[in-house]
C-alpha cells in the first residue's frame, strides 16, 4: 500500500512538474505547432516553399507527441499545394487543430509563392512567400489544477478568441524543375505570426492575456541525386521571440516512386525516424500515394517521463 501511494505521488510530482515547465511556454513562447518529421508540409512554416517542383500534392498528418504523459500534446493537418507554371507561382492552404490541453487551436490558412528565375536556363529559382491565416484559440480553465485558487492570474471557466496574422517567406533553389533531375541545393528563411499584439480572452479579462509573439526558421540542405534515388542532409532552425531555439538535423534517402527513409535529431534531445511507402500503381496516370509513418524518443533525461510520440502521413500527388 505505502509503494502504491509513493508511486501516485511521484508520478503527481512529474506531472506537476512538466506542467510548469510547459504551460508557461504555451502562452508565452513557441505558441506554434512543431514543424512536422514529413518535410512535404514545409510550406506551413515557410510559405514561400509552396509547390517549388512541377507537382501538385493533398495530403494529411496527424501527431501524437509524450504518448507517456497525460493530455500530451496532438497536431492534425490537412493540406494542398499547386503550382502554376506559366504564371510563376503556387497557390496552398491548409487546416491545423493543435492541442495542448488546456488550450486547443484552429488555424485556417492559404499560402502564395511568387517564382522567380534567376537563370535563362529557368533552373535557379527564388520564391516569395506570403501566408494569410485565421486562429481560434479555445482555453479551458476548469482543466487547469493548481493549488491556490484565487491565484489572480488563473484563466476563467472558458475563453474563445479569433485572430488574424500573417506569414513570410523567402526560399532559394538552384534546381526547381523536377526534384529527381539533376543535384541542387536549397535554403529558405520564415517568419510568422508578423502581426504582433496581445490575444485578449473577453470571458478571462486582462489577467491571462496571451502576447502573440513573432517566430522564425531557416532550412538549409543539399539533395543529391544518383540514377532514381537521392540523399539529402538538412538543418532546419526554430526561433522564437522569447529567445526559444532549437535546431532539426535531418537526413532523407529516397527512391523514385518506391519508398523513403529518414533519420531526425533535434538540439531537445529528440530522435525520429521516418519511413514511407510510394504507390503508382492503379492510380490516375502520373499520380502517386504517399503512405509514410515515424517514431521519435527523447533521448535525454525527460525521455521515460514524455514516453514515444508517433506521426503518420497520407498524400496524393500528381505529376504535371
């Protein structure tokens, strides 16, 4: 009896604990989703890689992060992107739910990308990207434990909130015609949420008033490509305003219109790794289903306590 109690309360204390740590960066730091394993969804970060190649894709994710940890975050998506070539640029959108309980968000957001070629070979190309969105953001207050109840910066029973922002991007390539022609590098820098500001909940007053804050990224990597595979390493940077910073290590092996892999280390200690499936067979001519899957453990200190997440990813995409 004395074990079990012990174990409750050790498990009450970590719990406590990760709370403290999290919720204060929920409202005040990263209030972004983490950028998905599946590096096809790139343009939700950076609009400006909306459909860089001559293909157009619809797909859908959705993430489980801390299966360990109760009422651990969850990310689901659903996305498009196409590109119009004669007019030199894409168009995308796309829908995000978030939940990091208590606070649950809705993002509807369309992406533009305007293309310009930098060689007469029409090869090396510079996007400008810009993102419009609209977020919900729900707050549940009665799912929030805390000691003292009076505590004048608790949130109220409940707090809904619409809010509109923008996003920026810039992203350079030196190969933009077909991603398994010939190697090429690539870089690109995004901003989000530009439009600075305080989310006010009307139902909670000015106490648990949320401060919007800017975030940013950069990628930089290389794709080589050998007959109909390629490997591409890759950094991806996070940054935001309150001086939060992590970096993505990535690297990609994958074989045309057969199957992918990919190996993920982040600067929190988190190690990933993807695999997916390619299908063509039977489908609309030139299109291809894409099936792909991964694991992540946090490797350091907090890794038994947050437990494995997962990710899956389903997508349609056509050839033009």
């Amino acid at each position: 009896m004395k074990k079990r109690i012990l174990q409750s309360l050790l498990s009450t204390f970590k719990s406590s604990i990760l709370f403290l740590f999290l919720f204060p960066i929920c409202l005040f730091g990263q209030q972004l989703p983490d950028r998905s394993a599946f590096t096809e969804t790139d343009f939700i970060w950076n609009p400006a890689m909306t459909a860089v190649y001559d293909y157009w894709e619809a797909g859908a994710s959705y993430r489980q992060q801390w299966i360990g940890f109760e009422d651990a975050p969850s990310t689901a998506t659903l996305n498009f992107q196409y590109p119009f070539f004669k007019q030199n640029f894409s168009l995308g959108g796309f829908f995000m739910h978030d939940n990091i309980s208590p606070i649950q968000s809705n993002t509807f957001a369309m992406t533009y990308a305007y293309k310009i070629k930098l060689k007469r070979s029409g090869t090396d190309q510079l996007s400008i990207g810009i993102m419009g969105m609209l977020n919900h953001m729900f707050l549940d207050g009665l799912e929030v434990v805390v000691k003292d109840e009076d505590d004048e910066f608790l949130p109220g029973a409940e707090g809904n909130k619409f809010s509109p922002n923008l996003g920026i991007g810039a992203f350079y390539t030196s190969y933009a015609e077909d991603d398994f022609e010939e190697s090429y590098f690539f870089a690109g820098i995004g901003i989000n949420q530009v439009l600075p500001g305080n989310l006010i909940f009307d139902e909670t007053g000015s106490p648990a008033n949320i401060k919007r804050a800017i975030h940013g990224n950069a990628i930089i990597g290389y794709r080589s490509i050998e007959e109909d595979m390629y490997i591409e390493p890759s950094l991806w940077v996070n940054y935001s305003a309150v001086n939060l910073l992590d970096a993505n290590i990535n690297l990609k092996i994958e074989k045309h219109e057969a199957f992918w892999a990919s190996l993920n280390l982040s600067t929190n200690k988190t190690l990933g790794i993807q695999l997916g499936l390619i299908l063509n067979k039977g489908l609309v001519q030139n299109g291809s289903l894409r099936m792909g899957t991964m694991g992540s453990y946090n490797i350091g200190s907090f890794g038994k306590a947050r437990g494995l997440g997962y990710e899956f990813y389903l997508a349609y995409r056509f050839e033009q």
